[in-house]
C-alpha cells in the first residue's frame, strides 16, 4: 500500500473507499492483491478499526473486495458476470427495445470486422456447423433460436474482445424473446440464414469490411423487423 493519506472527514469510511478505489485506478493495488491488516490500515488511514471495518464491508458490497475466512481481504478478480448483470439490469429497465436494436447495430458489425481479422479455423469451422444446423432446422420448418444465438457469440469470441462479447450476451439476453418471435415464420428464417451465410462468407475470407457491412445489413433487418412485430404492424 502507498501514497495513502490520513483520513479527516465525517464519514470516514468513504474516504478509506476512495482512497483504495485510486490505488486501483491507479494499478498500485491488482486483482488478487492481499490488503494489509485490519489494525494495519487504521495506523496507516490514522482512524479507528471500526471506520477500517466499515470501509470494507463497503468495498466488499461494491464487489471490489472479498474476504476469505482466515485468510484475510483481497481485491477481487472481476469476471464477466459481474458486468453482464448490473448491465442487464440497467438496460432491460431503463431503455426502450428500439434503442438496445440501435445499440446493437452499433456495436455488432464493429465486433464482426475485429473476429474477420482475428477469427481461428476452429471458430470458423464451429460456423459452419452452426450453419448447417440452422440449414436442416429451416427445412424442417423449426425454429433455431439457440444456434442463431450461438452463430454471433462465436463471432463475438473471435473479436477477442471479452468487454464487447460481454455487452452483446446482454443485448442477445434482452432481446431474446423478440428474436425467437422474429424466427417463427419460415420465410423470416430463410433471410436471416442468408445473411449469415454473407457473414460466415466475409468471416472466412478475413474481409473486415465485408463482415462490417454484413452485419450492419443485418442488424438493420432484423431490428426493423422486429419493431413492427412489436408495433403490431
């Protein structure tokens, strides 16, 4: 621990917080680092172990920190749900369905042009079976909601992105049940087969364009579409 300051304030836990959040910020303190002692950072912060104390609790709410039984408080390592739930959230409450289509037809052909560059053989190899499964679940009139599903988090594994791959699960978790309406007709199901063809095609060819404008022709379909089934029309 360094640079730490003593602590003169009202609340003195908040600014035990702040103040550990900057080391953060700043890279001094690193997932999996072990913080010094309770009665440690009371000399160091100059305050009382129970503002020590309810500054933890605080971080350890936050996610920030976790405290192992007998082994002492150590910054957490963040994984992806920790991101992806909160966002959930936030976006299923907060936005309309027009603009979490409008933020996937932002952020989708930019993670289709990153994985046309970084895609490996397996990953496309993992492509066309997810289209030929889709093929066989089309001409048999069935709906193929998972692989449809599956076909985009393969291409937002390939971007090698794991902030963006974590935001499109999101979008794909909220719009879930529209999508699953959106495939239901045999014809509707027909074009968004095709259009991954087109993708799979730039994909495969390494053409970061190409897979920008796939995409983007899609989404744009797609969302449209979408929106008039919701709007009745």
């Amino acid at each position: 621990m360094t640079t730490i300051e003593p602590i003169r304030r009202s609340r003195l836990y908040q600014g035990i917080v702040e103040q550990i959040q900057a080391l953060l910020e700043k890279g001094e303190l690193r997932a999996g680092d072990q913080l010094p002692a309770e009665r440690q950072l009371a000399e160091q912060f100059q305050v009382s172990r129970a503002s020590v104390r309810e500054a933890l609790r605080s971080l350890e709410l936050l996610g920030i920190v976790e405290t192992r039984a007998g082994g002492g408080t150590f910054v957490r390592r963040v994984s992806p749900d920790d991101l992806a739930k909160p966002l959930h959230s936030l976006i299923a409450r907060g936005h309309t369905v027009s603009d979490v289509i409008e933020f996937r037809g932002v952020v989708e052909p930019a993670i289709a042009a990153l994985a046309a560059a970084r895609i490996t053989p397996a990953q496309l190899a993992e492509l066309r079976e997810l289209l030929g499964a889709q093929e066989r679940r089309v001409a048999a009139n069935q709906s193929y909601v998972e692989e449809d599903t599956r076909f985009h988090e393969v291409i937002g594994d390939a971007a090698g992105n794991e902030l963006l791959s974590t935001m499109l699960g999101v979008i794909w978790d909220v719009l879930r049940a529209s999508r699953e309406e959106w495939l239901q007709t045999n014809s509707r199901a027909h074009a968004s087969l095709e259009a991954h063809r087109h993708i799979y095609d730039a994909l495969a060819k390494h053409d970061a364009e190409r897979a920008r404008d796939a995409a983007a022709e899609h989404i744009k379909s797609v969302g449209e579409g979408i929106l008039k089934l919701l709007g009745g029309k």
